[in-house]
C-alpha cells in the first residue's frame, strides 16, 4: 500500500531536517501542511495513535531541536515543567543557528503559543504589583500556587524591595521551588515555600494564609474539570481573604497550536471555554463578589479573575 497523504506530509517535513538550508518559511510551510493534514485526519476520527504512527517521521525530526526534544521527553516526568517555561520566558534559541532545529524553534518563539505565555507573566505580574498599591502601605499576603520558577513575581522585584509583603510559593516539583527561592532570596524570611501537590497542601497553605492573591498561572491546563472545581472552591473558602482575589490562567478552546503541541510536542493541554469556567466556579458562587473573564492579546488564554466576597 503506498504512503496515505499524512505519511506523505510527515515525509517532507523531515525530508528537510536532513538538510541545513531549508529555511524559516520552506519548514514553516512544510509544517503547516502536515498539521493540515493531520486536523482532517483527526476531523475523518482517525485514533491518536493511528496519527502518531503516520507522523512519526516528523516528530523525530523535530528532536533535532533540543527544545522540542525536552518538550518531547518529559525530562522531570511530567508536560510542561518550570524549566520549560524558563525557557519559554527567556525566549532563547538553543540550537545552532542556521539548522533545521534553529529555524523550527524560531516558528515556535516568534509565534502566538510563546506570546500567550509571556503575556500571562505580564499580567501576573501586573496582578502582583496592584495587589501591592491597592494595600498602600499595609502589609500584603501573596500565594503563588504552582508557581514554577516563580517568573511573575521575578519581573517586579524592584516593587517588592522594602515591602511590608508575604510571599508563600507553591510546587509540586521541589526543583521549581529550588529556583524560585534561590531568585527570590532578597525577600528572605518574607519568602516561604510549600512543597506538593496543591490539592494535598491546603491545610499548610492556609496555616500561612489568608491571602490578598492567590495566583495559578499555567496550572487549569493540566487539572480534569472535577478538580478544578474543587481547587477553586478551597481557594475561595479557605485562602483568600475577604475581598481578596483569586486569578487562574486556561487556554481557550480551539486553540489552533494544539495539533503541533500534541502531535510534534507531546504536550497536551485542557482546553476550556467561557462556559467550563462558569462551571468550575458556580458551585462557589456564595464565595464570589465577581468574576471576569478576559482574554489575552493573542486571544488564545483565559485569564480568570474572581473577587471574593467581603
Ligand atoms: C506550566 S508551569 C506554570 C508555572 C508558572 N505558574 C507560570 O505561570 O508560568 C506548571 C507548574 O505547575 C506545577 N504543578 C503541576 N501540577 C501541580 C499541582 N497539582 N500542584 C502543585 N503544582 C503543580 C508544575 O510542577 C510546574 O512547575
């Protein structure tokens, strides 16, 4: 039986890896008309596996960049680790230059999938910072939960210095904490840090608590609906100040990128709409003044804002 069109287009994206000059568009398009490829045969109800058999080529091609290798890899054990996201906000390209693996890693950072995460470090980051004028010169309670290398509260460190603040980091991973402690030692004993599973770490979140912010940037992608909900009902009940407020990050339903993170990344995400945040949040409608949804400037993530009641 000869190649189906997906094995075909999977075969001329690697085609090119094996030559230095395929340049930024000729990969570009090349990827662009697998990925095609690939929404139809996921529209046709072709299975996850039968996909990953027929583009297998492609994705091995794509290790020639060492990022998406380690995207590919789960190095620490799970998608999307702090040393990722590191990466991602540094917005370095760490393969040669002029190879195949630097021109598809130039796609990736000059693309919405990058700008969507830096644009959630900025508003978080602006978060942080209107948490701290909104309290003048009262001291100011902060949670970070899953905070990875903690790269929002790194940006505004000038703000921070001299600050009446407490800061309490959260991570299920002890090497994400291990940085952001280390980037944050200025704040010395005004930084605490809470190793776990956030679902497993409410009672000593709240030991610390409670909070004028409590942030969970990147985190609603990887949580099934069930437990989202339940994050989200502990947050608002037993973290939160009165009047306090509750930000979470998702990426929005649709997202074009998905097929390239799944099929050439190994990095699924949990997409959600307006109406699955609505969901999430309706079984603690008694605990929220209000909620807003907005969106980032690629479009692509959610940005959730829920003000607790007073
Ligand atoms: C994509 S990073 C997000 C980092 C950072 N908050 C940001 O906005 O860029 C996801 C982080 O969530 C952490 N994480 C994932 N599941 C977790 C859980 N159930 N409890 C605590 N941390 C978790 C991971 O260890 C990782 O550092």
């Amino acid at each position: 039986m000869g190649m189906t069109l997906l094995e075909q287009r999977a075969a001329e994206f690697a085609a090119l890896s094996s030559d230095c000059d395929g340049g930024f568009w000729r990969i570009g398009a090349a990827m662009a008309s697998l990925l095609a490829e690939v929404t139809d045969a996921e529209l046709d109800g072709k299975s996850k596996d039968d996909i990953a058999q027929a583009v297998a080529t492609a994705r091995e091609a794509c290790t020639r960049s060492p990022f998406f290798a380690y995207a590919q890899q789960w190095p620490r054990g799970y998608a999307g680790d702090f040393a990722i996201v590191e990466h991602i906000v540094a917005q370095r390209n760490d393969a040669q230059p002029g190879t195949f693996g630097w021109e598809l890693k130039q796609h990736l950072m000059t693309g919405p999938m990058v700008q969507q995460h830096i644009n959630k470090i900025v508003h978080q980051a602006r978060l942080i910072q209107e948490a701290l004028v909104g309290r003048g010169d009262e001291p100011v309670s902060i949670l970070l939960i899953a905070c990875g290398g903690a790269a929002d509260l790194r940006r505004i460190q000038p703000q921070l210095m001299g600050r009446d603040v407490k800061v309490v980091l959260n991570d299920a991973d002890a090497g994400a904490l291990e940085l952001a402690a280390q980037e944050l030692a200025y704040l010395g004993d005004q930084l605490t840090v809470v190793h776990g599973n956030v679902m497993r770490s409410i009672d000593e979140l709240s030991q610390h608590g409670p909070y004028d912010l409590v942030i969970a940037g990147g985190l609603y992608d990887y949580l099934p609906q069930r437990i989202a909900s339940r994050l989200a009902g502990k947050v608002l009940t037993r973290l939160c100040k009165p009047g306090g407020l509750f930000y979470f990050s998702n990426v929005g339903e649709a997202n074009p990128y998905r097929v390239m993170l799944e099929h050439l990344m190994n990095w699924p995400l949990i997409e959600r709409t307006e109406a699955d945040i609505d969901e999430i949040v309706a079984p603690h409608a008694e605990q929220v003044k209000e909620m807003h949804i907005g969106r980032d400037g690629t479009g692509l993530t959610l940005l959730v804002e829920i003000r607790k009641t007073l």
